[in-house]
C-alpha cells in the first residue's frame, strides 16, 4: 500500500514535457500560432481532464464503468502528476488534515518550494480511504503508469510531431505549475483560501477555499 502513495512523482516525466516544450517553440522559432495553440491546449486539456477528473475521483466514489477507465489513461496522459490512486489518497488526506504535520502537502510545514514541485511527504494511507480505488483497472494503470505514458507520447508522435509538442506537453506543463501554484498560494497563510490573483491563469481551480468548504466531507472518506 504504501509503495502505491510513494510514486505520486513523476519527475521523469515532468522535465521531459518542460524540455519537449521549450525545444518544439524553438523549433518552430516560437511563431505566434503555436505560442497561441500551446496555450490554448493547456487551458482547454486541464479543463477536460484534469480539474474534472479531480473531482471526480477524488471527492466521489468511484463506480467502475469502462469509459471511466479509458478517461483515467487520458487523464494520465494529458496531466501526468500522478496517477488517479496515488493522487487520490493524498488529496483526501490533505482535506482530512489541512496544514496540520498529517498533511502531504501544507507549505507551512514542509515548505512552499516542496509543495510547487510536488515534493510532497509520504503518506500511510488507511485502506479504507481509497476502498472505491481497487479495482484492478486502475491499479494497472498506476503500477504502469510511466511506460503507459511514454507510450502515449510515441503513439502522438508519430500521427503528428506536434500533437506532442503543442498539445501534450503544454497542458502536462501546465497542470504541474498550476498545481503548484494553488496548493502553495491557497495554503501560504495556513488556513485553505482563495487565490483571485491567478484567476486569470487558473479560472477552475482559483477559488480553493471554497473548495475546501464544498467538500468538507472528504473527511469522512478517510475515517
């Protein structure tokens, strides 16, 4: 179990992405049309994939369907922070423990820096926290979760080079630097709160403390 929780850090897969989409705006000498396209797909694959699958698994019982597994690889695809178990178990744990030393991810107690990479604290997870998780799809799916993306990455690689550089590399990147950002700024005082200085770069997920609020029977899950 808790081996699960350790591999919440895709490290491999976050430098490449940020190196990938640094070298394909060079390589096409950082004309305005991908710079464009490039944002816009952050924007609109962090809306379709990650904001909702976060709600979805993690503040909901999980009822098996097999379109919902085909959505986790994309969601593992197109956000690549952490697999749908792992991500699930801390964030559960960080709305049943907010800034208190029990929470992965509070910068008043690990530090900012920690938080905005992702160097979060293991977690003993109670199995009955992520009971609805066990279903051997998504187990799969996280256990293999780096070679199912590079695989992701090859097959986008070669319908169209660019589907890679100008689609998947910037919604990773920017769900990495969002994800940062709001769980550090939402925190920083030590108490969850909104964020509306980066409502403009963030228009899903600013308003964290109304999150909290909203699903303050996350604790509940993890008892």
């Amino acid at each position: 179990m808790r081996k699960l929780v350790q591999a919440h850090r895709n490290k491999s897969i976050i430098i490449f992405h940020h190196i990938t989409l640094i070298y394909g705006l060079s390589l096409y000498n950082f004309e305005w049309p991908y710079v464009l396209i490039s944002i816009a797909s952050a924007y609109i694959c962090f809306a379709i994939f990650g904001h909702p699958a976060h709600h979805l698994i993690s503040h909901r019982t999980f009822k098996p369907a097999w379109w919902k597994y085909v959505y986790l690889y994309f969601v593992n695809t197109f956000t690549a922070v952490g697999g749908a178990f792992n991500f699930t178990v801390l964030h559960r744990h960080h709305h049943k423990y907010y800034d208190t030393d029990k929470d992965p991810h509070s910068p008043t107690q690990i530090g900012w820096w920690k938080v905005y990479l992702l160097l979060w604290k293991n977690t003993k997870p109670n199995p009955v926290a992520c009971r609805d998780l066990y279903h051997k799809p998504i187990l799969f799916l996280h256990k293999h979760q780096v070679k199912l993306h590079f695989l992701s990455i090859i097959i986008f690689y070669l319908i169209d080079h660019r589907l890679v550089f100008f689609i998947l590399s910037p919604s990773i990147v920017y769900t990495f630097h969002v994800n940062g950002l709001v769980n550090w700024l939402g925190h920083r005082d030590g108490v969850p709160r909104n964020i509306p200085e980066i409502a403009w770069l963030t228009p899903l997920s600013w308003n964290h403390g109304n999150h909290h609020e909203q699903f303050e029977h996350i604790a509940k899950i993890v008892d």
